[in-house]
C-alpha cells in the first residue's frame, strides 16, 4: 500500500508518503493549486512529496466522519464505531486531552441513526442548567456532554435523575422530544472514578455499557504525517495561503515530540506555522517550540495583518491564539473570548459561519 523507504532516501519522504491521501479534489471547495515556483534552497526532490499534491494525497482513504488515521489502534477504533454506531442508545468516549473526543461524538452521530437531527454539544454542568431545555433541543440528534468527570456528586445525581425522569414520562432516547442518542466524554475512565468513589457507581454503569478509548498520540506515531498533511491543507485554505507541503526535517521532528497535548497540540503547531510562514513550504525555522504547551504563555497583542484585511479569518486567528492560550481547554477559551461555551462549541461543531476553519 505504501512505497518502500530503500537506500539513503531522506526519512522525511517515506513519513510523507506514508501520509498522502488521494482523492481529496471530490471534496467540496476543492480548487486545484496554480502552479508554484519552487522555494529557494530546496530541490526537486523535494518537490517530489509535495503533502498538498491533490493526486496523491490519501487522507480520505483514512478517515472515518471527522476522524483521521490510518495506524492499527485507529483502525480498530474505526471498526468498533461503523459496528456499533447505528445501535446505541448510551455511550462513553474517554482519552486524554487533545486526543479529539468531540470528533469522536461527531462521527458517531454521523453514522448514527440520528445523522439528519442535531449534533448538540454541551458540558455536563452547563447540560443541567436547563437539563430539559436542552434535551428537546437535542431532539431526533445525538446529545454530547463533556467533561462529565468534572460533575460534583450532587450533579451527579441529579443527571442520574434526570436520565431515570426521562425514561419513565417516556421522553425515551428513541423518541422525538429528545435525542436519539447521547454520549458523554471524559479526560478519565468512569469505572475507574467509581471504583475510587469520586463518580456514582450506577451512574458510570449505565453510562459506559458502550465505551470508546480515543488513543493518545503518543500510541499512534505513524499517524503524524497522516495528520500533519491533513492539518496542512486544511490550514491552508482557512488562511488563503498556497502552502505545498513540508521541507526537510520538519516531520521528522514532528514525529519524533512527545505530544502531551495529543492531537490538538499538533493542530495548533501545524497552524502556527502556517500563518506565520512567509515561504510555500512549512520549514524548520516555521516549526515553533514544541514544548509550549507545558511552558506559561506570555500574553500577547490581539493579530492584525495588513495583507489580510478580511474580518471572519482575523476574528479566527485571534480564536485559535486563545484556544493555544487555554492549552485547549475550551470552557476557559470560551471565557477568555468573553463567549458562551455553548457559542465556542457551535463554533467548533460547524453552526457558525466561522466554524469552517475551526474544525
């Protein structure tokens, strides 16, 4: 499936061409690229494993909804949710930060039986403000609470009761004064939390009859170019910048981070460098510090640049510098931003005219 790496070839271009997907000009909005002169300094080799090169880019081959990977640990997960997606009523999605739990509630509602209701994402505590409410405005869709490991007890019991309350006035999952399914996401494993007694033991139980394990980056390596190249190209749109890839060196030290910050931190990295590149190709010098995420953030002016006077993409940089300030953490993002966390999680679910380049 992939080209052999043989003789002295740079390891940057197997890690590329391990990455390009093929097929993503049936994509909408797809322009294909004018052409480019080639950046000062690198050869045609290089240009050889251009990561935006439409014709060889392999993205669509491995992604399922709004997930990307082609390792062994995400195909299995791909597996589990074309299998079980179309059938739950209660699931759980656990990882880590970063590692893109949302995405996974989005694709499970993608290959659900809810795909043409609502995707309505809430955080558990800000779900129980108005628990009501905001089930019928889930209604015919999938229901995602985050953060439920953050619930105090007392807000445990009350979603415990407000999900018992539900079944027995027989506004059910299924039916259409509610959603058709619900899914709550943790940084932790709920059995784990309710064999220490932080998290209600019938509650966890309910909740976690279906469980998905979203892998940290670190257990995925080989999907780092794979992202990177995806992360690229999408980046590169949002800005309106003909990026063509990456040059030597560059995903090598990608791949070689540790990335406690998971998926995330990739994206954010891969999307600073591109608005702050001045050349076509993402180079070493564009890569900023990768150990920025366990490092205070200096606060910075709000961006302004001259050459790109359009208001929709300023307001979405100086998002995604508040989003990188929160270590993406989007509850404190969403306060920083002066927003509702339910504003900020339209914005990344697609409801919002500047969503398109926060996905």
């Amino acid at each position: 499936m992939y080209p052999t790496l043989i003789g002295n070839a740079n390891p940057d271009k197997a890690l590329l061409r391990r990455s390009q997907p093929q097929g993503l000009e049936s994509q909408p909005g797809f322009r294909d690229p004018e052409p480019i002169p080639e950046p000062d300094g690198l050869d045609a080799a290089a240009s050889s494993f251009s990561a935006l090169a439409p014709e060889r880019l392999e993205v669509r081959r491995h992604m399922l909804g709004f997930m990307v990977g082609a390792s062994p640990v995400m195909q299995h997960l791909f597996a589990r949710m074309r299998c079980t997606a179309p059938h739950f009523r209660l699931a759980t999605v656990e990882g880590e930060t970063g590692t893109g739990k949302m995405l996974a509630a989005r694709t499970l509602h993608k290959l659900g039986p809810g795909a043409a209701g609502p995707f309505a994402p809430f955080a558990a505590s800000e779900f129980l403000e108005d628990a009501l409410t905001h089930w019928r405005d889930a209604g015919g869709g999938l229901l995602y609470l985050s953060h439920i490991e953050e619930l105090s007890v007392p807000q445990q019991r009350d979603l415990r009761d407000f999900l018992e309350r539900a079944l027995r006035e027989r506004i059910r999952l299924h039916a259409a004064a509610g959603p058709l399914q619900l899914v709550a996401g943790s940084l932790q494993p709920l059995r784990r939390l309710s064999t220490s007694g932080t998290f209600r033991a019938d509650l966890a139980a309910h909740l976690t009859a279906i469980r998905f394990s979203i892998p940290t980056l670190r257990e995925r390596r080989e999907d780092i170019p794979l992202l990177a190249a995806h992360f690229l190209r999408h980046w590169s749109q949002t800005h309106g910048k003909p990026l063509r890839g990456f040059a030597p060196g560059v995903l090598a030290r990608l791949s070689s981070h540790s990335w406690p910050g998971n998926v995330r931190d990739l994206e954010i990295v891969v999307n600073t460098a591109a608005l702050e590149t001045a050349a076509q190709w993402i180079r070493p010098i564009d890569i900023p510090r990768l150990d920025w995420s366990t490092q205070p953030v200096p606060a910075a002016p709000c961006e302004f640049s001259a050459d790109d006077p359009n208001l929709d993409r300023a307001i979405l940089r100086h998002v995604t510098v508040v989003l990188a300030r929160a270590n993406g953490n989007k509850v404190r993002a969403a306060r920083l931003l002066g927003i509702s966390r339910s504003t900020l999680y339209r914005m990344l679910d697609g409801k919002h005219p500047l969503a398109a380049g926060l996905q």
